[in-house]
C-alpha cells in the first residue's frame, strides 16, 4: 500500500508532480467507483479498472504501446518497512518467490457471478480464497498477466 496525492479535472485523475507523465495520467472512470480488494488481513480499496491503469503505466512511448514487459520482482528505491531508501535493489523472476511469499493467483467465474476467484497461496498452501466482482473487461488472464 503507498499513498500518493491526486489532482483531478472533470475528465482525468493524475499524481500530483507528475501531471506532464501521461502514462500517469488516468481517466476518471478507470479509477472510480472504487472497490474492495483483499491485501493481507484487511480489504482495501481499488481503482475501478486497476487492470487498465497497470497496463496504462507500462505501456510507454519507447516501447510503441506494446510489448508489455515481464512481470519481475524487485525491490522498489523506498523501503516503507525501514523508512529508507535502498541504494542496493535486487530483481528476479518472480516464480522463484512463490514458494517464499505469498502470491495472488485468478480464477475467473462463470457469468452468472460476475468477477474473479482470487486466491491467495504461499507455494501449494492455500491461506485465502475470495470472490471479487469484476466487469469481464478488468479481468486479467492467467497469474503475472495483463493478457
């Protein structure tokens, strides 16, 4: 979780110091109504169409709006825990983690439920299972995908 302050106009929501980033830039409906979304013990809220919004930031100029790149894990430049920056940043292929951390993985539902099954597994253990309400269009395909 990371809080961020937003301006808005009557269309669009940005970060605030980054409004001349357009990939940081996000229409209003991408981002409200939020929903609730599990993370660790509490339910949180998410944008509306947070598949959209991540694809939004990686999709960049220099890679023509394509290419997604693979999903990798890393170490970010802050370290909230210790409430410092990290000079010494690390990346893996984030499979080599699961069986270390726990993952979120999808199932999508039938038509009649609308949304996802999302399940939370440290390796094979199984430590949470929700039902998310999704449109079908925010639904990703697959673990680690924006497919």
């Amino acid at each position: 979780i990371d809080i961020a302050l937003y301006e808005t106009n009557d269309t669009h929501l940005w970060e605030k110091n980054f409004r001349d980033q357009q990939r940081k830039t996000f229409l209003l409906e991408q981002v409200f109504p939020t929903h609730l979304r599990p993370l660790a013990w509490g339910w949180f809220p998410a944008p509306a169409d947070t598949r959209s919004m991540v694809k939004r930031l990686l999709l960049t100029p220099t890679n023509n709006y394509k290419n997604i790149p693979k999903f990798v894990c890393m170490q970010y430049f802050w370290n909230h825990k210790l409430e410092k920056v990290i000079l010494n940043r690390w990346q893996c292929d984030c499979s080599k983690l699961y069986n270390y951390y726990p993952m979120v993985s999808e199932r999508v539902t039938d038509e009649l439920t609308n949304g996802i099954v999302e399940i939370l597994k440290q390796g094979d253990q199984i430590i949470q299972v929700c039902h998310i309400r999704e449109p079908p269009t925010t639904i990703t395909r697959g673990r680690l995908s924006l497919a």
